[in-house]
C-alpha cells in the first residue's frame, strides 16, 4: 500500500536515499565564466572604461559646430567597434601563448612554431607543450614568410624590435593613464570649490595612486574583489546618465554611427580635424590590457564582459556626452565657443546626482590605473622569460592562475613615475596632449 506520493530515488544499501549528482561540466564553467568576467572589470578594463572623464576635456577646436560633434561622436564609435570588438574581442584574444596575452606571447607564438627568435627562450615547457612542438615542426610546411624571417637575420631583428617597442608603448600607457584619469576626477572638485587649486587637485591625485600601488603587492585577486563592484557601479551609471542626456538634449545622436559623418567632419575642418583624432583615439585607451591581461582571466570571460557591460556603456556614455555639449553651444557666446570641451565630464552630470557621481568617479579612476599595472607586470614577466628584459623579481600572487604575477621593483619604478608625471604636467589636459597628440 502506498502511503505517500511517489518519490523516483535510488536508494543505497540501508535505505538511505543516493546524493543527487553533481551539475555538468558546463554548467561549472559557465558560472565561472561569469565570475571571472564580473572580476575583470576592476582590473582588465578600468583604463577603457573610465576614458570619458578625460576624452573630450582633451580636445580643443576654435569654433566647433553641431556636424562637428557628430563626426567626432562616429569616430569614437567606430574606433572602439573596430579596435574594441573586431581586433581585440574578435582577433587578438585567440592568439594566445598557453593563455598569456600581449605582444611578447604573439612574439614567443612566431619563435616557436618559427625560427624567428635572435635569442634561446628560458621558457620551461610542459611535456605536452613540448610534444605540441615537436609535431608542429614535423607535420607543418612553413610559409615563404616563415622562411624570410628564417633566412633574414635582420628581418628578425626588425621584429624583435617591433616587439619590444610594442612593450614599450604598454608600459607608457601605464605611467600616463592612472595620472590622467585621477587627475580629472578629482579635478571635479574645482567646479563647487572655486578655492581649490590646481597644485592642490595634483597632490591629491599623487597621494591616492601612491595608496593604490602600495596595495599591489597582495595580489591581482584581492585588489580586484575590492575593485570590480566600483566599476560594476561605473559602468551601470555613467549609461544612465548618458540615456539621460540622449533623451533630454539630442535624441537622434545616433545617426553619427554613419561613417559619411567622418568624412564630413574631415572634409570640413581639414588640418585642424587630423589634430584632433590624436584626441579622439583616447577612447579606446586601455583596451590593449583586454589582450595583456588575458594572462590573469580567461578569453571568454574577457570577452563576456566587454560586449556585454563595457562596449554599450561606453556607447551610450559617449553619446549622452555628445548630446549634452552640443546642446552647450547653444548657450555659448561666439567668443567662448572654443571653451565647450573644458570639464567636458562633470557638464555632463546633473546637478542632483554631482557628488555621488563625483565619487564613483573618483573611485572608478583609480581603478582605471589597475588594468595597465597589472598588463604590465604581465609584459615584463613574458619578457624575462624570453631573456629580453633584465632580471627582476617575479612573484606569483595566486596559486590557481599562474599568469597573476607582481613585479616589485616594477611597482616601485611605475609609481615615481606616475608621480613625477602629475606633479611635472600638473594638469589632464597636458597629459593628454602627450598622450595622444
């Protein structure tokens, strides 16, 4: 007789009913894929992320019209849709070294399965990774490039160059973009406090990235399970704001996404247009951090998080950026005209949500100086192992991801650095100019 419903359990010997089985395989990683896209926003993308503080602050043209805004609005547009989404999200991240990013794991790529190395890798390979290598070398017939390169020892000098120069570039992007994305955060304060002063914004910004990387030293996953719900926040509210601003100042800004709006803007302004793409291009600072930084995530979760949060935040916050300065113009005299991009950020922000937004923005800068410390820190690890960087200290900081690394003396060097940069230009129009002029 049965005395209840129906239970389908198996049971094991004494009755005791059997543990339910455990989730899929793909279940587990889909969770921490998502995890792992979650954490990468407070140290992948905090540079690409947070470059609306300072993007238009940067630019300057004597008597910018509404088809102006709109050509720069599309060459925003399409310079993270084609860079961002096509180059990194779509090409780079799959031309990983065994999950390292950035440009010496493309280099160590080429030596390997190429003779285009100068000098002998200390790389110690796993024996499956050795294995790997020794089929590819048997099985593959390498291309008249290939064989160039092999043939030339110039060519692979000129490469080995390339290289490093790209490496370069990636450390300088780390000196500048911390100075100038906290410079103009805290350069918010200037506005409703008439009495702070510039060398007072530029020690505050100096004493904040010093705190930031005194903290290096525990680790990219400490610092980013602090870091990731700010720019979790940043990137939910700056959007808003952007919406905000589309539907109450320009509601049809998004016609700019037409190209013809580019060729227009430079058929009409002619040199001073070519000036000011060195401006425009700072909207997609950081974004080479989505490939250096691949060490310590994972591809997919990189690319989660960039086409689901950071690209439409960045998308929408430049728009209602646009819209908000060319409704500026409206309420500027012909004299003043070429003064609309000044604290272009903070015009763009309501009244009533200021100081909240005042902090998150300050908070959200210096995140935006993790991204570039910690893809440095992954190039210089990369280029010690290839024997072309001198030997400094390497330190692992986690036991599962073996990319998550901490260099001390590189910490230290990129701290005077920063340092020495804000108190040297002592504005983020100044370093903007170095940087992208």
């Amino acid at each position: 007789m049965s005395t209840g419903a129906h239970m389908d359990l198996e049971a094991e010997p004494g009755g005791v009913p059997a543990a339910a089985p455990p989730p899929p395989a793909d279940v587990g990683n889909v969770r921490k894929d998502l995890f792992l896209a979650y954490k990468t926003l407070g140290v992948v993308f905090g540079g690409l992320v947070t470059s609306p503080l300072y993007v238009f602050s940067t630019m300057h043209m004597s008597s910018p019209t509404e088809a102006d805004f709109l050509g720069i609005y599309s060459i925003m547009f399409w310079t993270l849709t084609l860079i961002g989404v096509v180059k990194y999200a779509g090409i780079a991240l799959n031309a990983d070294d065994h999950g390292e990013g950035g440009t010496f794991a493309m280099y160590s790529l080429l030596c390997r399965h190429a003779n285009m190395g100068i000098l002998p890798s200390k790389r110690v390979y796993s024996a499956e990774e050795q294995l790997l290598h020794n089929q590819s070398k048997t099985t593959k017939t390498p291309s008249n490039l290939g064989k160039f390169f092999e043939r030339s020892l110039t060519a692979r000098r000129v490469l080995l160059f390339m290289s490093i120069l790209g490496m370069c570039m990636l450390i300088g992007d780390g000196v500048l973009t911390p100075a100038i994305s906290v410079l103009s955060a805290i350069q918010g304060l200037r506005a409703p406090f008439p009495a702070v002063t510039q060398p007072v914004v530029a020690f505050l910004s100096a004493a904040i990235l010093i705190g930031l990387f005194l903290v290096q030293k525990y680790g990219t996953s400490k610092v980013s399970f602090l870091f990731s719900p700010i720019m979790a926040a940043w990137t939910f509210t700056t959007p808003m704001v952007g919406i905000y601003s589309i539907f109450r100042y320009y509601p049809g800004i998004f016609k700019a996404t037409s190209p013809h709006y580019i060729v227009h803007f430079f058929l009409k302004n002619k040199k001073e247009g070519w000036q000011m793409l060195g401006a425009t291009v700072l909207a997609i600072t950081g974004a080479e951090a989505m490939f250096a930084d691949l060490g310590h995530f994972s591809k997919k979760a990189i690319q989660i998080a960039f086409l689901s949060s950071v690209y439409p935040s960045l998308i929408l916050t430049y728009a209602g950026q646009t819209a908000c300065l060319i409704n500026h113009l409206k309420d500027t005299d012909q004299e003043n005209i070429g003064k609309v991009f000044d604290d272009a950020f903070y015009k763009f922000i309501p009244r009533p949500v200021y100081w909240p937004m005042f902090v998150i923005a300050t908070l959200a800068a210096i995140v935006a100086s993790q991204s570039l410390i910690s893809a440095t820190f992954s190039v210089i690890k990369q280029s010690v192992v290839l024997d072309y960087f001198p030997r400094v200290k390497v330190v692992h900081t986690s036991d599962e991801n073996e990319g998550e690394v901490y260099s001390p003396e590189t910490n230290y060097i990129l701290m005077v650095l920063c340092v020495g940069v804000i108190l040297g230009f002592g504005g983020g129009q100044a370093i903007g100019n170095a940087f992208g002029k």
